[in-house]
C-alpha cells in the first residue's frame, strides 16, 4: 500500500527516511517516535540489547497495526520500521512516524501503533548485562 | 501428518530447538499440538505462557491443523 510503509532490517534505521516517507503537502504535522536503547533496566547496567524477531509474521503484523492505524485514526501516511540484531546503548530499535491533516490524529495513531507492535509483533530482545543475559518480558 | 515447528525466544533457550518437524495425527488441533510439545519437553511444563501461530497468523487452541502446516510458538513478546 502507498501510505503504509514496513521494514525489518538488520541495517542502521534511519529517522530521515521515516521522515521522508510520510511527509505530504496535505499534511499538518508529523509525530514521530523513536525507542532507544536504555543503559538500565531495574537499577541494573545493560550493556547491550540483542533483537530476534520472526522475520516473515513480524512484517505482516506491523503491515496489519498500519492498516487499522490508517482505518481507525484520520491520518494520511505512516511508517514503522524496526531493527534486528545486536544494538548499543542509544541505538534506535524502533522508528514510528504518522502523518496527518491534524496533530491529534497523528499522536493517537503514533501511540497505538507502538503501543500495539510492542503487544503483538514477534520480535524478542535480550538484555545483556555484565554478568549475564535475559530475555526481556519472558516472564510476564 | 507432519508439521513444522518454530522455537523463539527463553522457548528455544528452554528446549535447545529453534526449528523441529513433528509427526502429529490427522486433525490435530493447536491444542494437541501443546499437549505434545509438553511431552517431548517437560520443561514447558513450567513454562506455558506462549502464543501460538500456524503460518503466520495467530492461532487459538480450536485450530486445526493441516500437514506440512508451519508453526510459530511465540513467547511474550519484547519488541519496539
């Protein structure tokens, strides 16, 4: 679909991309979320964070959030692009970015679509720490 | 009939198994499918928290299973 835009990569992602995907001149405003990686989890040092995903179902569940973002909120475009495999501290794992005719539908949109791919995409990380390593949420 | 299995996550940890093919009787249901994971590994037996996807989809306890289908055991998810 041209105003849906998907990718898993093992590749650096890239902000200006998301950016330029969604940016239109019947758009208002952009809201953009960015995850990066955090240097604590639970008072303890993380090192570093190690994504796996489950390549082909990941793609179709960030296809179907885009899909019910654009149904449900009244935005024009949107991208969500997630990275896999091993990142730093302050890397980007995860970029979202709508865009809309009004700012409030460009938030809620953003908002359920990170809310949501952290619920349903199959994408698992590991929190790796000086003394060990854990799967991030194994046990809920 | 056979089916192929996907291990992620702690479940591949658990099991030391990222990719498994399983003889499984005719009309076997997601359900049978967990019945017989846990036999051929115990250790789920204390790990049950896990969604279950049959080629690519969600799928509850009621789906049924066709040969050469493939399956996905999805542990709690950590994305974004």
């Amino acid at each position: 679909m041209k105003n849906i835009s998907i990718l898993l990569t093992t590749d650096k992602l890239s902000l200006q991309d998301c950016y330029d995907f969604v940016d239109a001149p019947t758009c208002g405003g952009i809201d953009v979320f960015v995850g990066t990686v955090r240097n604590h989890t639970k008072g303890k040092a993380v090192k570093k964070l190690d994504f796996s995903a489950y390549g082909p179902m990941a793609v179709k569940e960030m296809q179907l959030i885009a899909e019910r973002a654009l149904a449900k909120f009244e935005v024009h475009k949107i991208a969500i692009h997630h990275a896999e495999g091993l990142l730093n501290i302050g890397d980007i794992p995860v970029i979202i970015a709508v865009s809309a005719a009004h700012r409030n539908a460009a938030f809620d949109a953003c908002q359920f679509a990170i809310d949501t791919l952290k619920d349903t995409v199959p994408i698992w990380k590991k929190e790796h720490f000086e003394d060990g390593e854990v799967w991030v949420n194994a046990h809920p | 009939m056979h089916v192929h299995v996907l291990l992620f996550g702690i479940i591949a940890d658990l099991t030391g198994e990222s990719k498994i093919s399983l003889a499984i009787e005719a009309n076997a249901t997601v359900k049978n499918l967990k019945t017989l994971l846990k036999e051929k590994y115990p250790q789920l037996n204390s790990y049950n928290t896990y969604a279950v996807a049959v080629n690519e989809s969600y799928a509850l306890d009621d789906v049924l299973l066709k040969d050469s289908d493939t399956i996905a055991i999805i542990p709690p998810v950590s994305g974004g």
